[in-house]
C-alpha cells in the first residue's frame, strides 16, 4: 500500500528479526492501515552473534545493574537500536521513529505522531508506548496530549521518536552495555536528555506472551536468590534519587498545565 502519511523529514524504522515472518507481516498489516511509509531493520541476532558481540557487554556492570547475566537477544536488541540511530545519521532525515515489531496501535496514533512532530523542539527522546510508566511528572500538553517526564521506572522501547542530535549525541557513550537500553536510557540524570512520554500512549506492545528475548512468559530468564539481586535494588534507588535531582535542577519535577506551542506543519 501506499504511504498516505506524508511526514517529511521523518525515518521509520521497523526493528524486526529475519526469521520472525510472521510478526513482520503482521506489522506490515498495521503499518499499511495507517498508512505510514517504513523501512524494516534486519535485527542483530544476538543468539547467533553472541560471542562476536560478547566483547561489547560489560558483564559486571549489566550484573550490577539488574542482578542477573544478560540474554543473547537483550545483546542483539541493544545493538539493533544503535544500529537504527546510525542509520539516522547516514541519512538527511532529522527525526526517527523506532518499533519493535510487536506494536499495536491506537486509532489516534497517526494523530499523535504529528502533534509529536509538531514539538519536536520539546522532546530529545519521546515514548509512545510503554512497559510501565511510573510517577509521571507533566512538563505541558502537547494538543490532547501530555508530556510527561518520570519519576519511576519508564521502560519499554518498542515505540519511540528520537532526534538527530540525540541520537548523535548518545552514540558514542552506548558502550559497553551496562543495562538493558530502555533502563540504560532511564538514566536521564547520566545522560541530560529530555526523554518524555507522550500520554495517552498512541500505542502499546502485544507480544501473547511470546519473547524474542525473554521466551514464552520469560522463560529464558533465571531469577538469582535475592542475595544475589541486591545490587539492582541498590542500583534502582540510586537511579530514583538521580532523576529526582535532575529534574528538579532543570525544573522539571513538579506538574505543569502549560499549553506548549506546536509549529505548524511544514
């Protein structure tokens, strides 16, 4: 189908593995309804590509940080975004679009996407879906929409927007892999990048319970003894307080009800 959805400027990016055909065509389907022009990313494979990729993981850290070892696919899932941002900057686009291929969308997602673009100049890294999305803090409404900063956890990176310059910016700190990315990218205080969420979420992850990364209902996930784990609770708390500080150093802690200005479309 042809792309009715004309977003100059705009790079969508489909991250989707070569074996999983189903959910590429599936995706396909939901792409082409909106009308919303895409290309797909071959995945980085990380259980094929574990050990080629193995150097670029900084074992201690990601143990740290989550109080487990990290999944061959948490690896190749890491790098299949990095992989996206670059492809952002080999290209004239300002702005890309990243999903995973086990998005649903909403009927206001096209809706939404423009209002996101609209304000681009408010956002580095905008969500529009999530895993959880905990003490949202509004910075003002976007249209119908509003723009929230996060006290807890934000996680989830099946859908989101990020800028040239961001993505420009980040590249070269991505590594070694110290955390899974969206909980790497949860350090907005390390990294001083406005990464928002657009609420309501114009989207939403639907996977049936069937992980590329994790297994069916996290099956690939080893759950250490709690003696084992406390340095992600250590870690959690230290990440809370650092977002606290951040926010409130660049007043953005506390709600706003501003109608933040949108450009007219170009």
């Amino acid at each position: 189908m042809r792309a009715s959805l004309q977003l100059p400027g705009l790079m969508v990016l489909l991250i989707n593995l070569d074996r999983s055909t189903q959910r590429r065509a599936q995706m396909a389907q939901r792409l082409n309804n909106i009308g919303l022009g895409y290309q797909v990313l071959s995945a980085i494979d990380g259980s094929a590509q574990c050990e080629q990729l193995q150097p670029t993981v900084d074992a201690g850290a990601f143990r740290w940080h989550t109080g487990r070892g990290i999944l061959p696919g948490e690896i190749g899932c890491y790098h299949s975004h990095l992989k996206a941002w670059q492809l952002l900057l080999d290209s004239p686009c300002q702005v890309l679009l990243v999903l995973e291929d086990d998005m649903v969308f909403k009927p206001d997602f096209a809706q939404a996407l423009v209002t996101s673009l609209r304000g681009v100049e408010y956002w580095d890294i905008l969500k529009l879906a999530k895993i959880r999305a905990k003490q949202p803090v509004r910075q003002g409404f976007l249209g119908d929409y509003s723009l929230n900063a996060y006290i807890g956890a934000a996680t989830g990176f099946g859908a989101y927007l990020i800028t040239r310059k961001t993505a420009q910016r980040l590249l070269p700190q991505m590594l070694p892999i110290r955390a899974p990315i969206d909980r790497e990218l949860e350090r907005v205080h390390r990294y001083d990048i406005r990464h928002f969420g657009l609420e309501p979420f114009p989207c939403q992850p639907h996977d049936e319970g069937v992980s590329t990364i994790t297994g069916e209902n996290f099956s690939k996930v080893t759950r250490p003894p709690l003696r084992q784990r406390w340095t992600k609770y250590v870690e959690q708390t230290r990440n809370l307080f650092g977002r606290i500080f951040y926010l409130f150093r660049r007043g953005r802690l506390f709600a706003s009800n501003t109608n933040l200005q949108l450009r007219s479309p170009t």
